[in-house]
C-alpha cells in the first residue's frame, strides 16, 4: 500500500496520467492481496518444531523471536480443537488442526505456550465497541470516497477540475482524515499481555499490572443477551478483581476482525493461569526492607557467608528456583532469588531465568530476571531498583 501512495504521489507530481493509474492499480492489489491473506486458515504439511520454533515444510511460520506465541482451544470452545499461532496484535498468523494434547506438545517444543512466552492481544476498553462501530462506518465512508476519488482522477485526469478536485481530496483524506481516525482508535484500543503472573495493560500513556492472585472471576457477557451459544456469541469480558472493581473488555468487534473467537482465548487461558496458581513462598532473608538496590544486592551476597542461612539449607539453589519461578511469590522475593541465582545458580538455572523472563508479565520483574539471566550485574541493579519494596 505504501509504495502504491508513493506512485500516485509521483503521478500527481509530475502530471502522469500513466504512473497515476499504475500507482492506483498498485494500491488496489494490495487491498486484495490483504483480503486474501486475512483469510487464510489451516495450512497442511509436514509440521515440525524445536526451540526456535514451528515449520511447515522446511518454513518457519512462528518462534519466539518472531512476537508470536500459540494457544490450544479445546473442543467445548469450538467445534474441534485447533491451535492457534497470534502475533503481538492478537491476529491470527496459522492455524493448526491438531488434539488438545499434540497442540500443547508442540507449543511447549517451540517454546510458545505461556511457560515461555506472555500472550499479548489488543482490546477495547470499557464500552468502546459502540464507539468503534461508529469509527467503522466512518472509516467505510472514507473508503468509499477514496475509491470514488481515484476513480474519477484515473478517468479524467489532472487536467480537468474534477481530477484536481478528486487529488486534492485524496490528499485531506489521506494526510489528515485518515491519521486523525487512527488515533481515534488507538485511544479506545488496550494493549493487554497475560501470563502465569498476571495482566499487564497499556491504553494510550497509561499502564496497569493485575495480578493473577488479584482476580476473583471472570466473566463473558454475550451480545444479545441471555446465555453464551453460537446463536449469542459473547460480546466482551469482565475481569472481576477481589477489591470489588471490574475492568470491561469489549470484544465483539476483534473477534469478527480476527474471525475466530477472540474473548474465548482469553477466557480459556487465564482461568487455566488462575487455577494453576500455587501457595505465596516467601524467605524474609529476601526482603528489600527499604534498602537501596545496592544495600540489597550487598546484603543477599551476604547469604552465601558462613553464618547465613543459606548454608544452614533454609536458602538454597533449589529453594531459590522455586520461588523464582512462583507466581504468587512477590515480585521484590522473586527478584532477589534471581540476583541470588546469577551467582549461584548454574548455566541451567540461568536458562531457566531467561525463560522465565521471557514469559513474565511484569516489566519490573522481567528486566531483573533478564538482566541476571545475562549476568549483567549494572542492568541488574537498575532493575531492582524498579520493584517494589
């Protein structure tokens, strides 16, 4: 698309009738070829995955490295289990139509189940989704007339006054219209990413953690009323929290986007995250108690000494990995058991730490968890220095 504007631009320039039209016909093929790739589904092949992600025949459609991360829906959310690949967005990337057990097998070979990545879609907040729909007859409206438009200037030309007039529209449209609604709906949309820690969420400059240990219940509110079925999909989700507050997702309006049953997935994986929540652990050798992150850091060296407890076996590697790796431990107890490891631990518990970051929730706590996967002792301290005491 961007390089079809650029031609048109070229054409208006320069008075050519030719390279307008090229550059129109350019921007059109693109709008098909992003219709047909929106509609892509299953893929056949010859599946196969490793830790740097999944192939079919031979092509890497998804790892990591890539934003993207996989989830299994089970036969009671659709009519047979699938797999799916989202990217950062919440987009569908493939579709794979695998069993519950070989899907979750190969999400966790290529490392895009939530023990190693956090999932991340975007949402909107609140009662967005009226407001959205109105921004969606605005934007057909725009797009009707930007077609109209560049019919008449492929018709007429620049040398007429319709053509001019139809040129000068396009490029309101094009540099002020259009960025104006885009900005509308980046304000109602909400970044939201998940994972055994709980949900981090971004609208606009402002961002929230919940976590997992937070949320007393989740419910699907469905779009026409009465109870959830195929005849009433869900329109959105409440994320009920222990204090009495209800955080809104409007959903409808992605699930029809995406063609697939976006709120579901959240549903799905969260209540599964909340269920496998084990008890707090928690060492109060590890506590910050208002130190600075150097007083911090110097004092849990100081646990390695001979009279610590670290010795006495109340604190070792393995404790450490097991609070490092307990979501419902505090963020400052899992952060100090990872500055504990980086010079403790061995290669293998610093992998372990560096998946662990790869999958926590928490900025705070993932900087920290990757700056001692790394053995980055500057990064560490300037990580631990953002966790709460």
């Amino acid at each position: 698309m961007g390089a079809g504007l650029a031609v048109v631009a070229l054409g208006v320039l320069n008075d050519s009738e030719p390279v307008l039209t090229l550059g129109v016909l350019v921007c059109l093929a693109s709008l098909v070829a992003t219709v047909v790739l929106s509609m892509k589904r299953a893929q056949h092949g010859q599946l196969e995955a490793d830790e740097k992600g999944i192939r079919i025949d031979g092509k890497l459609i998804a790892s990591p490295g890539r934003r993207t991360w996989g989830t299994v829906l089970p036969k009671r959310y659709l009519h047979y289990p699938r797999t799916f690949i989202l990217n950062r967005s919440g987009a569908v990337v493939q579709i794979l139509d695998l069993g519950v057990d070989e899907g979750r097998e190969l999400l966790k070979a290529a490392r895009l189940d939530r023990d190693h990545v956090a999932a991340e879609m975007l949402y909107h907040a609140g009662q967005a989704g009226e407001r959205e729909a109105s921004l969606g007859f605005v934007g057909m409206v725009l797009f009707a007339a930007n077609l109209g438009a560049g019919t008449i200037l492929v018709l007429k030309g620049l040398s007429t006054p319709e053509g001019r007039l139809a040129a000068y529209g396009l490029a309101a449209t094009w540099l002020v219209i259009n960025p104006l609604v885009w900005l509308a709906y980046r304000a109602l949309n909400m970044r939201l990413r998940w994972g055994h820690d709980g949900i981090w969420m971004k609208r606009l400059f402002r961002t929230r953690f919940v976590h997992t240990t937070e949320v007393e219940a989740l419910r699907q509110w469905p779009r026409w009323g009465g109870q959830r079925s195929d005849r009433h999909p869900p329109q959105g989700l409440d994320i009920v929290l222990r204090g009495g507050e209800t955080i809104r997702l409007a959903t409808q309006y992605a699930s029809s986007r995406f063609g697939y049953p976006t709120d579901d997935i959240m549903f799905k994986e969260l209540n599964e995250l909340r269920g496998l929540q084990p008890a707090p652990q928690a060492v109060a050798a590890l506590d910050r108690n208002g130190r600075s992150p150097e007083q911090w850091l110097d004092a849990l060296r100081d646990l390695s000494g001979s009279k610590s407890d670290y010795r006495s076996g109340v604190i070792n590697v393995e404790k450490l990995v097991e609070i490092c790796e307990n979501p419902a431990a505090t963020a400052a107890q899992r952060g100090a058991s990872a500055a504990l490891l980086m010079s403790e631990g061995s290669d293998d518990e610093r992998n372990r730490l560096l998946r662990q970051a790869g999958a926590t929730v928490y900025a705070p706590l993932g900087a920290v968890l990757l700056a001692a996967a790394q053995g980055d002792e500057p990064g560490l301290l300037r990580a631990l220095a953002t966790l709460p005491d």
